[in-house]
C-alpha cells in the first residue's frame, strides 16, 4: 500500500502525455511570482499538483468526453494541473501510465479495461510514490491491483439489472453487442443480463472502431435471426447505430443501451431506444481527480480504500429522461 504523501515538493513542467489538457486555475499572480517558495506554498493548499487522467479510450468516444469533462472541472476547482490522454491498445495505455510515471506526476487516475496490462505500471508507480485511483473499468480488479480507490459502477450488477428489465418488457431473445474484445466491463454485462434474464441472450462481437463494420454485422445477424426482439448495446453511439441497423434488416426487434450522451437523450425522448443505463461517465471522472487532491491534501480515501463508489446503475427511461436531458445539452450526463 501507499503511504500517506510526503511533504509536497516544488512542481516541475508536465510533459504532455498525447492530448494533454492543462488546467492553471491556480496560475501565475497578478505580480507575476513565480518564486519556488511561492510555487511551494501554493502546492502546498492543493494548487500546482500535476495529476494524469489516462484512459482505454479510442478517438470519437463521445461517452470519454464526458469523462474528460468531469476530471477538467474538478482539476479547475481544485487548482490541478491536469494531462489526459487515452489509447484503446492495451500496450499503449501502459505506455501512457509509465510515462507519467517517469514525469514524476503527483497522482494517476486510470481506467482498468484489461487490468493485468496494468499491473507492471502501477507497481512502477507504487514504487515511485505516486498514489493511482481507478475509475469506470475494474471494479473487481482495483484492489488486488494496488490502486487506492475506485469510481464506477458494478457492471455485473448493471447487466443483470437489465436483464430483469427486458423480463418486464417480455423479451424473449437479446443480442448484447460487444464492441472491444476482452474488455472485462463489456464482458461482465452480458454476463449479468445472461445471468437474470428469462429469454436466451447471444453475444455479438464487433470492430467498435468502424462504425460501418458495426452496422453490418447488427443488421446482418438480426436478419439471419427474426427471432432476436432486443438489441443491447454497450455506448450510446453504438444503440444509434442499432436503432438504424433495425430498420435496414426490417427486424421488429427494440433497442437498448448501457450508458448515454445527448444524442442518446433524443432518442429515449422519441422511444426510438427504449432505455439507456447511466453510469455518470462526468462524475467519475470528477471524482477520480479531486479523490487525488484529498489524498495529497487531506490524507482521505474514499470507501476507506476497501469499498468502490459506485456512480451507477441508474435507468433512464421515457418517463424519466427530461429531468436528466438538460444536463446532457450541457454535455455533463
């Protein structure tokens, strides 16, 4: 385990990590000091800290935005210089975290989509005094991964709760489409709604970075299947893509979706998707980053270091959506 933090030391320049987003909310002063012991000082209320946010994410994700908002908007409270970068390939965001670990970061958040990739640097980390938090991906692998802390939702919980709602709606046959071979949260709701759900659930493997390629293998196999009567996809954009996939193989199947954005919004407002399950991709990464800030400021742990925070499952449906549509405009849910 870490130890409570060291006593802070003089901030050094962050080297942008891929696409790095800085955040001086505690910038130069008026009379433009930029003195170490002024440096120190500041660094010593929680300002100047230099914090990475590294995720799985690949290029186009709407749902990471989201998540990049959230840790902005906590690195901007809190006076936290902030980089982010994300790689989808495994050995790529392994890279990202030893890099942040040779700039000597004052704290990692990562995401932990196939966690033995990242063991090797988190103990780098570990061993280099810089405290790691996790958040949205490995909720059953933080702890024996060495990581502090933990925000997001139980994705096995969040999938066998869908399952129990397709019984309510009288499904009979659900396709739970996977966009990210081995991508333990991915995995782990299908698994969930195979688990609680009445009817016969299938996985649909597909290349989540070609959106055509998607379209294609959804419309081809509801089109060899008639029987299938419920899509679950696993991101917002993928049930859109569904929801077209539906009408070109003229299937009479209905569309469902882990996790939303704005668009997403519209179309549970049209009852084009029947429901969306809401993990707060915003607040996890919100907390991620201010969780690091308590740490070097406070010595606090949230969950005491032996439980998550859970930021989901919630269900957005037609009878809901407007008390949550607002905040999706403003990109924030």
């Amino acid at each position: 385990m870490i130890t409570p933090p060291p006593p802070p030391v003089s901030p050094r320049r962050v080297a942008a990590l891929a696409t790095a987003v800085c955040l001086l909310a505690a910038g130069c002063s008026a009379s433009g000091d930029t003195s170490d012991s002024a440096a120190s000082a500041d660094k010593a209320g929680g300002a100047g800290l230099r914090i990475a946010l590294i995720t799985h994410a690949p290029d186009g994700d709407t749902f990471w935005d989201l998540v990049q908002k959230g840790a902005e908007t906590a690195a901007a409270k809190d006076g936290i210089e902030l980089t982010y970068a994300g790689d989808p390939d495994a050995a790529g965001q392994a890279e990202l975290v030893r890099d942040a670990v040779r700039e000597k970061v004052d704290g990692i958040a990562l995401t932990l989509a196939k966690p033995q990739a990242m063991r090797g640097p988190v103990a780098a980390a570990e061993a280099a005094g810089i405290p790691v938090v996790g958040l949205n991906s490995g909720i059953d692998s933080w702890q024996s991964g060495g990581l502090l802390e933990f925000f997001g939702q139980d994705e096995s919980v969040a999938g066998q709760a869908v399952g129990d709602k397709l019984d309510g709606l009288h499904a009979r046959h659900a396709l739970c489409v996977i966009h990210e071979r081995g991508n333990v949260a991915l995995e782990a709701r299908c698994a969930g709604v195979k688990k609680t759900f009445g009817g016969e659930t299938e996985n649909l493997y597909v290349e989540g970075t070609d959106t055509k390629a998607v379209a294609a293998a959804i419309t081809a196999q509801l089109r060899q299947d008639p029987t299938v009567d419920e899509v679950v996809t696993n991101g917002a954009q993928f049930a859109l893509t569904a929801v077209a996939s539906v009408k070109d193989a003229g299937s009479k199947a209905r569309v469902a979706t882990f996790d939303l954005n704005k668009d997403l919004v519209k179309a549970v407002e049209s009852g084009a998707v029947e429901f969306a399950v809401d993990q707060q991709p915003y607040l996890q990464g919100y907390l991620a980053v201010d969780s690091l800030w308590l740490y070097r400021t406070n010595g606090n742990v949230s969950g005491g270091g032996v439980a998550p925070v859970l930021t989901g499952p919630a269900f957005v449906t037609k009878a809901n959506v407007d008390a949550v549509a607002r905040f999706a405009a403003n990109g924030t849910r």
